[in-house]
C-alpha cells in the first residue's frame, strides 16, 4: 500500500481531495436542507422503541413478526442509545452517521474497479463520479436502507472478487460473512454468490488462449473441487452470520424465515404500470400471495402482451431510468445541472461494456455485469422503484469510467499524431 502510494503520488492526491469533496457535499447536504421523514422511516422508528420498550421485534403489528430483516432496525436501535446518553436527536445522529458510511462506500468502490480494470485512472474517475452522484448524496438524509446496504454490499463484491483472484479460503470466509451482513441489511442480495461463483467455475474450466497455452492443461475435476470448497466456504460463512436471526424465528414464530416474510412486494409487482385499479382477479378470501400468483397467471393468459411487456421491458426502464430521490428535502439540492440526464448517460452509457463483457466473459469485470443481470431480474419480481436501481450503480458507474477512460485514451491517441506530423 505505502508502496503504491509512493509511485503513484499524484492520483493519490487527487483521492484525498475526492473524499474531501465527497465528505463537504454530504455535511453541505445535511446542513443546508429540511429533510422529510417517509412512511417506511415512521415505521422503523416505532418498531425501534417497541423493541427497547417491549422487547418485541416486529414491524408494523404489535405482535412478533419476521416481515423485515434486522440489519437496519438494530442499526438505528444502536444509535437510538448513543442518542439517549448524549442527549441528542436521533435522525440528525443517523444522518452524519449515513454520510461518513456513504464517503466510506467509496474506498470499496475504488478496490472493486483496481481488481476488475486494473487501472487507476478508471478508479479515481469511478470514485469522483460516486463522489458528485446525486442519489448517493440525497440518501444520508433518508433514514432508510439504501446508504448501509449499499456499503456492505461493495465490500462483499470487494471481497469476493478479491477471493477470485486469491483463491484463498480466508478471503472466501470473509465474504461469506460480508454478504450475511448485506442480507440482513437487504435481504434480495441473498442468491448473487451463487452464479458468481458459477461464473467463476466457468472461468476457470475455460480459461483464456493466452492462459491456455502458458500453464497446463485445466483438469477440470481438480478445479471444480477448488471453486465449490470456497463457494461453501462462503455460503457457510453467509449461513452462520444469517444463523442467529434464522434462530430467532423459529423460536419466536415457529417457522422458518429465510429471510423476511413480507410479500406485499410481489403482490404489488403485478399491477402492469403500477395501475392499482386493475380487478384482473378478486381477492376476497385470498392471501396476498395468493393474490399475486392468480394475478399473474390471469395475467399472462388474457393479457399476455401487456404482462409480457410489464415483466421485462416495463419494469426495467421504470427501475433504471430515473434517480433515487431518498425521502425528499427542501429547498432542492445539486451539484451539478441535469443531474438526471448524467443519471441516464451513466446507466445507458454503462450499456456499452455490459454487452462487450457479456461477449469477454472470461474478464474480470463480467462479475460486475452478472450482479447487475441477476439484481434486474429479481427486481423483475415484484413492484418497481426507482429507490431500487442504488445499490447498484457503482458497479454502472464503474462500467460507465471504464467505457469513457478508454475512449478519452483513444482520443487522446488520435490526436498525439497529428500534432507530431
């Protein structure tokens, strides 16, 4: 580290000032503003104080329930309690909390673009880009999930490809235990480890011709025995940091709760273009899921063009076309104009090297595509949000520096001979 600081001194510099600039935006954000306060926030409060006052864990209902994961309640009960002793307001506390974790996010977002492009420049440009983003700014103020998940999910992609490239069960155990802590936070990232060390294996079994030719040939038992110990590694590691909630249910409610049992989601996700007024089925007697499963086959059989079209394309450019606004504030905050249009230039921009990965998918960086496709497909299962699309565009941003890096480098290549000749 001290090393590499060393031989690269002037973008080393220029991180520091981005995460000063990263830091001064968000204490400008939170300072400069009124916030408000959304529903779910109401909620998780109330759950937070029936849980110190009641010991009860449940969202709202008065009775225990699994309906959300415990990862951002018992991070809000924590600072509740700090925010007891030292006489302070709670929501002012978890803001300046969010903040140092949103310009902390960066660093795991600089590693996850050294390992995938191995280049600094795309680094330094990815982290400026998260630095300046106005959805990552906006969401310290929200007091909702977005700002934890997003970071421990960047240090469990950090990680986890990091172990890809060691092969190391330690590297791969810590993984494991970086995604049960993002699950808690978030439960949809549960199944990623699965095709990502799909992927992997796949990699490794068919490796690339330069490769090919300079090491032995690949036997492929050997090397499924190797990926499949560090997936279980992981996934035993993810299952004892998911253990103690797992617990919790089954002793509290009887069953077993993967991960949470809220289903509204998905009910809620079968209503083409959120249109609420659709009496496609009738749902006396039924539960919500229940609901939504007849929906859908109602759906599919008598309006099949308009499911189709819904469950693909519709809630795609619903989830991805438009930025998270996190819970709203006043007056409007920015750092930059058309802060939208530089939110679509990014996700369609991003495009570009998505289609080539999925054409070179012995590179590094189709780890990041594979995230982004199996992400988009469970969000293709329940109800759109924009609030959706943030935990993963720094893997878009990310895609997005690589694809202008290089063809400012092309450019700048065009131009050397021409001033030369």
């Amino acid at each position: 580290m001290v090393e590499w600081v060393r031989r690269n001194k002037t973008v080393t510099i220029l991180i520091v000032l981005i995460f000063l600039l990263a830091l001064w935006l968000r204490a400008d954000f939170l300072t400069s503003v009124k916030h408000k306060v959304s529903h779910d926030t109401n909620h998780y409060m109330e759950m937070v104080e029936r849980l110190l006052d009641k010991g009860i864990y449940a969202y709202k209902e008065e009775v225990p329930n699994a309906r959300v994961t415990p990862g951002y309640p018992l991070f809000m009960t924590a600072l509740y309690l700090v925010a007891d002793q030292r006489n302070v307001e709670l929501y002012p506390l978890i803001r300046w909390v969010q903040a140092l974790i949103s310009v902390a996010s960066l660093i795991p977002m600089f590693i996850i673009a050294m390992l995938v492009t191995r280049n600094k420049w795309v680094a330094t440009f990815a982290i400026f880009l998260g630095a300046v983003y106005h959805p990552f700014i906006w969401a310290t103020g929200a007091v909702l999930t977005e700002t934890l998940a997003l970071f421990f999910l960047m240090c469990y992609l950090a990680m986890q490809i990091y172990a890809f490239k060691t092969q190391r069960k330690r590297d791969a155990a810590i993984a494991g235990l970086l995604l049960g802590i993002t699950v808690l936070v978030r439960a949809e990232f549960l199944p990623i480890f699965v095709p990502l060390y799909g992927v992997f294996l796949l990699q490794q079994w068919f490796p690339r011709k330069m490769k090919r030719k300079a090491a032995a040939p690949v036997k492929r038992g050997a090397v499924f025995k190797r990926v499949a110990l560090l997936g279980i590694i992981t996934g035993l590691c993810l299952s004892a940091t998911m253990l103690p909630w797992w617990i919790r249910n089954v002793v509290t409610l009887n069953e077993f709760v993967l991960t949470a049992s809220q289903t509204n989601p998905f009910k809620a996700g079968t209503y083409p273009d959120k249109d609420y007024s659709d009496k496609i089925v009738d749902p006396t007697g039924l539960t919500q899921n229940e609901v939504a499963l007849a929906r859908i086959k109602a759906g599919f059989t008598q309006q099949t063009w308009k499911y189709v079209k819904w469950y693909t394309i519709g809630k795609l450019e619903y989830t991805y076309n438009r930025m998270f606004f996190g819970s709203g504030h006043e007056p409007g905050f920015t750092v930059y104009p058309r802060g939208h249009n530089i939110h679509q230039l990014i996700v369609y921009g991003s495009l570009i090297p998505i289609l080539l990965l999925l054409w070179r998918w012995r590179h590094p960086a189709v780890m990041l595509v594979v995230v982004i496709i199996i992400m988009s497909m469970i969000r293709l299962l329940f109800v759109p949000e924009y609030r959706y699309n943030f935990t993963v565009m720094p893997l878009f941003i990310i895609l997005f520096s690589w694809l202008a890096v290089y063809m400012l480098e092309k450019l700048r290549g065009m131009i050397r001979p021409r001033k030369t000749a």
